[in-house]
C-alpha cells in the first residue's frame, strides 16, 4: 500500500490526464447515440422502405401504449 501511496504522490499528474482521457472517451461513446424526435421518427418511418420500430420496453409499458406493428 506504501508503494501506491508513492507512485500517486509523484505521479498526480499523469493519472490526472488519464481519468481525463478515459472521461473523454466514455462522454464520446455516449454521445454518440442518434436520439431522434418522435416526428423524425414518423417521416422516417413513411419514406424508408424496410424500416424496424423494436419496442425494447417492459410489457407493462408496451400495454399503455405502443406504435402499431412495433
């Protein structure tokens, strides 16, 4: 435990850059979904040919109301 307590001492800086980075890189893959609006959705859906709509929550909710033929 000493020699941990050493290497972060005199290495502060480094592992400041690297939990930077690793912020960096975590933000880039979650800001890289594609959310589109529900009338995105809609035009999307009446101009594809061979568009999905994968209605991926719980049953419950899927009972309250869905999108016809997700």
């Amino acid at each position: 435990m000493e020699h941990l307590n050493v290497f972060v001492e005199t290495n502060w800086v480094m592992i400041l850059m690297w939990v930077f980075l690793l912020g960096m890189i975590i933000n880039s893959f979650i800001k890289s979904s594609n959310d589109i609006s529900p009338q995105q959705a809609v035009q999307l859906m009446s101009h594809e040919n061979g568009s999905l709509v994968l209605d991926v929550r719980e049953d419950s909710e899927y009972q309250t109301g869905h999108i016809k033929d997700s």
